[in-house]
C-alpha cells in the first residue's frame, strides 16, 4: 500500500471527533461532489432507466449516500456518534480494513 493510500485510510478510520470542522466540511464536500460525479455516469449510462435489480440497486445506494451525506453536512460534529461508518458502506463489495478479509 503507497504512503498516500495508507495516510488516507488513516485519515478515514478516525472518529468524526478527531477531524477539524474545516476538515471535515473539506471532507464532506468532496463526497458530495464524489457523488454527484456518480449520479452523472449513472444518468449517462441510462441506469436509473433500465429495469433490473441491480440498476435498482445501484440508484438506492446512491441515494441513501446522498441522504446520509445530507445529514452528515446538517450536524454537528458533536453530534455524530461514534460509529466507524455509515450503515451503506457495511457491504461485501467494499475493501476490509487491515486484518479483515472481504466477504
């Protein structure tokens, strides 16, 4: 793993508590910004129109993203518990951390 990936997963595995308030408006900011881009390639590709589980499945994630994102940027950094993680990115797709293998 390069420096830069391991300064970054570093950087995600702290708790909300342990980011500034301009590091984590940065940080947000740029996932909003992650997701927009995603909505636009899925708009591009004719996803949220075709008619499969998965197309489904894809604009749901997306959405509930958005929507956790969204209440993410209306709290307070207090306020956030101490959680390692929103609920939709607990899934097998997603890499492990260090020492967890991939369902």
């Amino acid at each position: 793993m390069s420096h830069r990936a391991r300064k970054r997963e570093e950087e995600l595995s702290h708790s909300p508590k342990e980011f500034t308030v301009a590091e984590r408006a940065r940080w947000l900011a740029e996932l909003s910004k992650a997701l927009d881009e995603a909505d636009a390639l899925a708009v591009k590709l004719g996803i949220p129109h075709m008619h499969s589980p998965e197309a489904a499945e894809l604009c749901a994630r997306l959405a509930a993203a958005r929507a956790q994102v969204k209440g993410l940027r209306l709290s307070r950094p207090e306020e956030v518990s101490g959680e390692n993680g929103p609920k939709w990115s607990d899934h097998s797709i997603w890499p492990k951390r260090t020492g967890e293998a991939a369902s």
